[in-house]
C-alpha cells in the first residue's frame, strides 16, 4: 500500500492578488534546497482516518494556524515517491512570523549516535502562483493548478 499524506493550501486575496502559503521542510536535508523544496503543510495518516480531519490537524501542528472556515476539495497527486497526497484549500490568513512547527528528531550528523531535533518546518512564506509554482514540490503544483481554476468560477 503506498503511503498516504493529507495536507491543507492555505491562500488570502491582497492588494497584490492571489497569494498561497508554503512551508519549507526542517532539518538538515532541507536546509540548502529551495526551489522545488516546498510544500503545502501535509502529513502522512493511516486507513481509516478521515483525511479532512489530519489536514486541518497538520496544519495546525505545522504552523500553528488554526484552519477555519470551510476546505474546498483539491484532488489528489502522487509524488515521485508514490506518496498519495490529498489536499483542500482554505481562505484564510497567516503571519509567518508567528511560525509554531512540531518537533521531529534524528540521529545527526549520521552515525554519530547522537540525536538531535529539528522542526518539521522552519519556515513559512506567502508565494504568488508563479513564484510558488517554482517553490513547490513539482508533483504538488497540480494542486496550484486546481485552486485557480476552482477560484476563477
């Protein structure tokens, strides 16, 4: 079975357009990589969960935005990795600033014994759809293409 993800893309309306809220992974695998690094913020559930309910707890969990509001259905993709990733998007705003994200550990550097604890995200940032077309996780853009087209009807 191949693993599944649930994940919430956050988006406001500004003088400057239509924005979009990316996370960038933590830890130091991420910590140089930038475009095609991001994604929205996502995690990974089991059979039986309702995957509405762990996007909206990811979020959270990510960020420490509290989603509100109602989610309009996004689809899903599946990544390189063959990861299923489900997502919604939600109006709403958030100020990266103000970044919350869980903790995850690892042994680093590698076989070193050592573990230590890096944030599942350490940073945040509103895009343009273009720009976060060149910041997102390629399999994700998709997930831009269906939020303007759901938010141009």
């Amino acid at each position: 079975m191949p693993k599944r993800s649930a994940g919430i893309l956050l988006y406001r309306r500004s003088s400057a357009g239509l924005e979009l809220l990316l996370v960038h992974p933590g830890g130091p695998f991420w910590a140089k990589k930038d475009l095609g690094a991001w994604s929205i913020p996502k995690g990974e559930y089991s059979e039986g969960e309702d995957a509405l309910a762990v996007a909206k707890r990811e979020l959270e969990e990510e960020t420490g935005a509290r989603p509100q509001g109602e989610c309009l259905p996004l689809g899903e993709v599946v990544q390189a990795g063959r990861k299923i990733v489900t997502a919604w998007a939600l109006e709403g705003d958030f100020d990266p600033a103000a970044l919350r994200s869980n903790m995850f550990e690892i042994e680093w550097p590698p076989k070193s014994g050592r573990k230590q604890s890096f944030p599942e995200v350490d940073r945040a940032q509103w895009f343009s759809p273009d720009d976060a077309r060149t910041k997102i996780l390629q399999s994700q853009s998709e997930f831009i293409s269906r939020l303007l087209q759901a938010v141009r009807r």
